[in-house]
C-alpha cells in the first residue's frame, strides 16, 4: 500500500527541515533520511551563516563579493535574493531557538571572516554551527508531533513519475531498513538531499553525501546544471586516521598562515588577499606547492594565537588536532585539500522548482544560480534557508492544486540477494580513485576522456548487477555516484575554458561569454 503525505522532503538537513517546519501548519510532511535524522553535511558545518548583520557592511558589498567568487556564472536574481533575505530568515533561526556565539557588548553576533568576504559577515556557533543549528531544527520539527513524520534509514531509490500528468513527479521509491521496497506518494517532492563529495577519495563530507538527489533526478529527466564546479576545501586536516575532518576556514578569518613545511608562507605569490583568497586559488595553490615540493602537505599555522583564544574559539577542532597527537597552539596543523562542495546541481528557478512538475530541490543539490562557478564561503547554508522558504511559498501553491496520485508497486523483477559485495566495495573504491586522480583541482582533456572511458564501463556493469540484484544501500549509493561522477566528467569536458573551480590546462583563459553547462538525460531512453 502506497503511503500519502502533502509533502515529501528528501533530506534532514538544513534546507529540508526549514522546508518542512514551513509547511507543516498547511500539511502532513514525510522527511526520509538515510541513516539517523541528523546524520548529514548540515551537522558538520563549522564555519557558519554568511548574512549582512554589521553597520560597516552592505547588501551592495555581500551581493559583490558573492559575484566575484562565482567567476561571472552567477544568477544576479539568486544572489540577490539571498542576501537580501539572509538577515530575517537568520532571526526566524534564532526564534527557533538556535544560539549563535555572541559579540562583544552591544553586538548580538560574532561575525568572522572567511575567503572571499571583504567584512566580518560570518554568523557562527563557535567552530560547530550546523550541529547547533541542526539540533535547533529537529527540536521546532518535534514540537510538530504528527505533521512532521521522520522516516529514518530510509534510502530514496527512484522518482515516480507519473507519464499521464505530463511526466509529473508524484513521490518516490523508498528502501526500508528491512530490504523491502515502499511507495510513498505526494502532490510536492522535495530533494534536499545535500552534496557529492563521497564521489571523490578525499572529502569533508559525511558518508551520506553520494548525490542521490542529483542521480534521481536525472535520470527521471531533469535538467542537471554546472556539475563541473566541485569545491575542493583547501584545508582538511592531515592525517591517516582522520577521515579529512574539515580543518575550518574561520581559522584563517582570525589570523591563520599557510605555510610549506619549509616553514615558508606562500600565498603572498598567488594573490593579493593571501591566506583570504577565494577558496579556488586558495586550494589550486597548495596543489601547485604540493607538485613543486613534492610533499604530502602544507601546514596551517595558528601559533601566533593564544592557547585560551583558541580553545573558546574553536573546541571542536582543538580536541580533533588533540586526539591526533597536534597542539595547534604550538605545532602547525597539516592540511590537504578535500572535495567539499558541489556548486552545480538540479538546475531550478528562484522558487526551487526543477523542470520536472510537482519536483523542487534545495539545499546543496539544487544550482540555483547563487555559486556560479565557485561558492563563497558560508553562502550554503544561507541558500538553504532562503530557497526552503521560497520553495514553501511554491509547494503551498502545488498542495493546493494536487489531486492523490497512484503508482505502480515497485517491482523487483529478477532481482536476487547477491552474494558477491566485493563488486560493490571495489566499484565504488574505482569511482573515487578515478574521480580524485583525473577529475580533481587542476584537468586537463586527456585525463577527462580516460574518466570518462572507465565510468562508461564501470557504469554498464553497475547497471547490470543493479537489475539483477536485491536492493541495499550500498548498491544505491553506487549506482547514484557511478551515476554524479559520470555527470561531472561530462559537465567538464563539455566546458572548454577555465573558470572558477574549473581549471584544465588545456584551456587555462576563460572564455569571453560566461554559460551554464547543462545536461538532461532523453525521458525516452529507457531504464537508467
Ligand atoms: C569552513 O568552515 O571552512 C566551511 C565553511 C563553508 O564551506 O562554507
């Protein structure tokens, strides 16, 4: 028996649950999430919320800053939008119960810097903002009792669409903890279901981020914008049992140096704002030093602040540097660049719909204009906020004129229960690898054409073992990966320049007209 909700949000993150606890008073919300409720990049954030809070700031001068990161690929109108409406959709946050670290007396926020910002416009809970605001969220959700269902352990398959309603999108596909297969039904989908960045060998993302909303959608026919623009975070520490925990970079707002081992700072020679630069010449630097020196590393130097500052500061990352033998009041931290954010996404208007009737998308699986070719920091979790509001607005609209849906029952055809994982485990080792090694900070054609030759096959195999296979979670995390990292190298390959988080060597001038890169799969194709 199909299961029927107003609303159904992909997503516990950030963007889903603001989406949520706005609808819940005009109807019954479904939130699927693949492991426990909290457990997405929202929860890891440390940096915090970009918003223009201070008398020496300007919406003029966010809107300006947000621009120049995206290397002319920005949507105006987007970026507009959420700076103008950050400062009130950040107070309803507040109202909701989220505590921010405070300012001096007289100022209610401790605003920090980040690269790119040209003020302090950075709100933030010490170094932990998402887990702050992630736990502000569930708790408004909890007050909603019955109006907000959480359906945990729940793994999004496929969308549903239904061909008579002009491929309208009426729910999804959804993988029970059990194995077994449910169809829950809504008039309004909503993917909020965060990033990529498991499809690279190093990430700062949970293990949750396989781009299972990017993957849906296309192959339900969306349209899929910009995904050549991953974000490498130039900082994730250094270390083989830390798994590239997120090394912030408010570190660098409050006074952090980049430095070779040599003990040299370098970044004076890439661009006038040093260690402040925008994050793709920041992490594109450390890259060229790590070729030129030939080591594993750079180091970021924090030493010139007292031990009680940071400590206060940022807890959370003193006690990770501790657990792994570093006294960053003393020692330099090392640090690598890490696949951190995706800049493209479900392509979608200023009110987060897809072209895809009765789908939306926000949050990080949505490019909604406000990146371009290269996100400002703390610009994610503002989106997030401001698109889950617009899109609100919208899905009232659609709750309004939906008529109840039906669908198929899955159908698990010749499915059986595999016995042979390795296939799983050494695919989705190949795909990161492939995908770090050829399609990582700096391409060039040759190396993008050899990813796209093995994608092409490894994805035919996983194809194969995916309709002949019993479902798990594992098996749909691969075929969602196999499924970005093929969307990635083709958004690439398409882009003949560099620009923004794209730099191949064989095109190294950006090219004078600024373009979205889109791809959409043929809804005639057949089976994905
Ligand atoms: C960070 O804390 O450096 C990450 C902030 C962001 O990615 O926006």
């Amino acid at each position: 028996m199909p299961r029927h909700f107003d609303a159904l949000v992909v997503g516990g993150g950030i963007a889903g649950l603001s989406f949520a606890l706005e609808i819940a008073p005009h109807g019954r919300v479904a939130v699927l999430t693949k492991r426990s409720r909290s457990e997405g990049s929202t929860n890891y954030a440390q940096g915090g919320i970009a918003s223009v809070l201070s008398e020496d700031d300007t919406f003029e001068a966010h809107v300006e800053d947000t621009l120049t990161a995206g290397a002319g690929l920005c949507r105006r109108e987007a970026v507009e939008l959420c700076v103008r409406q950050g400062p009130s959709r950040l107070r309803e946050l507040v109202r909701l119960g989220a505590q921010f670290s405070p300012g001096k007396p007289g100022h209610e926020f401790d605003l920090t810097r980040e690269g790119g910002h040209t003020r302090r416009r950075i709100v933030h809970a010490k170094d932990m903002t998402g887990r702050e605001v992630e736990r502000a969220l569930l708790a408004a959700c909890d007050e909603q009792g019955e109006r907000i269902q959480f359906f945990e352990d729940h793994t999004s398959v496929d969308l549903i669409l239904d061909q008579r309603r002009g491929r309208r999108c009426v729910g999804a596909y959804v993988l029970r903890p059990d194995g077994e297969v449910d169809t829950f039904l809504a008039p309004v989908t909503v993917l909020a279901t965060g990033g990529s960045g498991k499809v690279y060998l190093y990430t700062t993302n949970p293990d949750v981020a396989t781009g299972d909303g990017v993957a849906m959608a296309y192959r339900a026919g969306a349209s899929i914008a910009n995904m050549e623009f991953m974000q490498f975070h130039p900082t994730a520490l250094f270390h083989p049992e830390a798994r590239s925990f997120l090394i912030s970079e408010s570190l660098r707002g409050e006074g952090g140096i980049l430095r070779l081992r040599s003990g040299e700072a370098f970044m004076g020679r890439y661009h006038p704002q040093r260690d402040l630069a925008p994050r793709d010449i920041v992490a594109r630097a450390i890259d060229a030093e790590m070729k030129r020196t030939g080591d594993d590393y750079v180091t970021l130097d924090m030493t010139a602040l007292s031990r009680a500052f940071l400590m206060e500061r940022f807890p959370n990352i003193y006690a990770t540097c501790r657990e792994h033998g570093i006294d960053m009041a003393v020692q330099p931290i090392p640090v690598v660049p890490a696949a951190h954010f995706q800049c493209g996404g479900v392509q979608t208007d200023l009110r987060g719909a897809t072209d895809l009737p009765g789908l939306l998308a926000i949050g990080e699986v949505a490019c909604t204009g406000l990146h371009g070719a290269n996100r400002l920091a703390s610009n994610s979790l503002l989106e997030g906020l401001v698109f889950a509001h617009e899109a609100a607005r919208l899905a009232r609209e659609l709750m309004a004129e939906g008529s109840l849906a039906t669908a198929p029952d899955w159908d698990p055809g010749r499915a059986v229960t595999s016995d042979e994982s390795v296939v799983v485990s050494h695919n989705w080792d190949e795909i990161r690898r492939l995908m770090w090694s050829y399609v990582g900070i700096v391409r060039t054609d040759k190396r993008l054409a050899r990813a796209r030759r093995r994608l092409e096959l490894l994805r035919d195999e996983i194809r194969a073992y995916y309709w002949d296979t019993r479902l798990t979670r594992d098996l749909v995390e691969l075929r969602n990966i196999a499924d970005v990292a093929w969307l990635v190298v083709e958004c690439a390959a398409r882009r003949q320049e560099s620009r923004g988080l794209h730099y191949t060597l064989d095109h190294a001038a950006a090219s004078p007209r600024a373009e979205e890169t889109l791809v959409r799969r043929d809804p005639r194709a057949g089976a994905a």
